[in-house]
C-alpha cells in the first residue's frame, strides 16, 4: 500500500472517531450558558428540553457523580468497577422502577459504558448508556447507588485517583430530558451517517448527570492521559 493512502477501514475508523467527537462537542454546545451539564453536572437549558410532561420512552445515559477538577474519568481495570453493582430508581407517584446497570461483573443486557477514544485512558469510562427505552418524566425523582467491591484505579486527563471500597448514593433529576432532535445550522453540511449518529445520540434520551451528592476520589498524582 503506498504510505499515506487511506483505506475504506481507514475512512471509517476515522469517521467514527469525528462522530464521536461532535457528539462531545454538542453536549458542550447544547449547555454553553452553564459552561456545560456534562462538566459541572448542571442542567441543559430549558429550550433543548422536552416540554411534554407525560411519561414517554427514552434512552438513558448515567454518569457517575465522581467529585474531581477535570470532569472525566476513567477506571483503569473494566473487571474491578463491573465487580460491584450500580443501580438507578426512577421514582413517580409513589411507584419505583429499579434498573440493575451492572452486577457480579457484568453489564445488564441493554446497557454499555460509552465508548471513549482515548488510547491512553483506562478501560472503562463512567458514563453508562443504554439502547433498551425506559419510561421517564419530567417530575421524576432519580436515584443512583453503587457497591464498590475494592479500590478502584482511575485516570483522568490531568490526574490520577482512587475510588475507594464502600457504598456510594446519590439522587437527583434528569439533566436533559430530550424527544426529537434538530441538527443544529452548523452540523447539517456533515455526512448523513454522522448525522445519524448524532440523532441516535441524543434523540428520545434522559441524560443523568445532575446529581445532589458528589462521590470523592482520592487524588493520587497530578500525571493523567495528557500528561503521558
């Protein structure tokens, strides 16, 4: 093959990663007046949200509530987090939906963790999505619980840390809660693939990242992925 030449593999992988990217980049553009949900675990504004309050089936994306300063994180092995058990409860009217994320070292059927491509990352990053539907509404109360079976390594973009062992709880309310989706001017000259790639990810989705209580790490080195 002549050095430099791209292959359809090529192609692909390339533009699965700028797919990847624009998503990343849309939750920062989606959430500029509040320096972004997915930074500060804050709230999307008012206009990107549904303005249905009835019950309706959605996709859902957990981040877990880890306190640092750079705002992502990954745990270095993927068996050591799957080992313990993660649970979110939807709340409504007195009635309880208990949804098993993760247990005994495996994924629930439905869920992954985000794909995040980062070579010099961990294993496993710690936003949960799933592709099964759940039915959610605007005044819902969402809680979230995790048993952490040991310590568990991590590393962020500027830092290194541990999550220790122990039982970990928070509750809260949807940080976005979206029904369809409108290409934003900018993004409407990329491929259709990209596009539908954007749409599956962010249509008909609750996203979970605004969350009371705030789970500590234990710093343990200032060195993260960019500093390698």
């Amino acid at each position: 093959m002549i050095r430099g030449q791209r292959t359809p593999h090529n192609i692909r992988t390339l533009m699965g990663l700028i797919a990847k990217s624009i998503c990343i980049s849309m939750v920062v553009l989606m959430t500029a007046d509040n320096r972004g949900y997915a930074l500060d675990m804050a709230k999307m504004p008012k206009e990107n949200q549904t303005t249905n309050a009835q019950p309706e089936m959605r996709t859902i994306s957990v981040k877990l509530p880890l306190r640092q300063t750079e705002h992502h994180w990954t745990f270095m092995h993927r068996e050591d987090i799957l080992a313990g058990r993660l649970v979110l409860r939807i709340i409504r009217g007195g009635q309880t939906n208990e949804i098993v994320i993760f247990s005994s070292g495996k994924m629930s059927e439905g869920w992954e963790p985000m794909a995040f491509p980062i070579p010099k990352a961990g294993e496993i990053y710690f936003e949960f999505n799933s592709s099964s539907k759940y039915e959610t509404a605007p005044n819902d109360r969402v809680e979230l619980e995790l048993n952490v079976k040991q310590d568990v390594d991590g590393i962020g973009p500027t830092q290194t840390g541990v999550l220790r062992a122990g039982t970990y709880k928070t509750d809260g309310d949807y940080s976005g809660l979206l029904d369809g989706y409108k290409i934003p001017e900018q993004f409407k000259a990329f491929p259709k693939e990209t596009i539908d790639k954007l749409r599956k990810q962010f249509e008909f989705k609750a996203f979970l990242e605004s969350w009371q209580e705030q789970w500590d790490l234990r710093i343990t080195s200032g060195q993260g992925w960019l500093s390698q």
